[in-house]
C-alpha cells in the first residue's frame, strides 16, 4: 500500500500510526466522532485490531473502542514509518 494513500481506518495495521483526513457520516455521526478527539489532522495509532469485532485505537493520548462500520467511515494516511 502506498503511505501517501487515503485509507479506511479499520484497515491500518497495529502499531502503525496515521493521521486523520475526513469522514464519509452524516453529521449526527462527526459530531461524536470530534467529541471524541477524531479531528482532521489529528494524530491515530492502531492499539488492537483483530480483523474482525471492535478496534482499539489511541487519539490524543485517549484509547478509544470503534466498531469497525464506523472505523470504516473514518479515513486516515498512514504515516511513512
């Protein structure tokens, strides 16, 4: 995958870091995303991602449980390592 690409959040690896870009949900659904430190230009890395159930990632220093619809909303680049 190239590093400089969009990419759905639930697909980022463990470990890996990325920075958030913009969300594919209707309004309801950003307000809450910000409300919980998902802000374009912020920061993201992967804390458990099992491929399948929920996700773990850690934003602004908060470790933040998604399910993987909305993760899949969320669209990141991941930062070259």
């Amino acid at each position: 995958m190239d590093t400089f690409s969009s990419m759905p959040l639930k697909d980022l690896s463990v470990d890996n870091h990325a920075t958030i870009l913009n969300f594919k949900v209707g309004a309801a659904e950003v307000t809450r995303l910000v409300s919980l430190g998902f802000t374009p230009g912020a920061e993201v890395s992967m804390t458990q991602n099992y491929g399948y159930g929920p996700l773990i990632v850690t934003v602004r220093g908060t470790r933040v449980a998604l399910g993987r619809v909305e993760a899949a909303k969320i669209f990141v680049r991941r930062r070259p390592e």
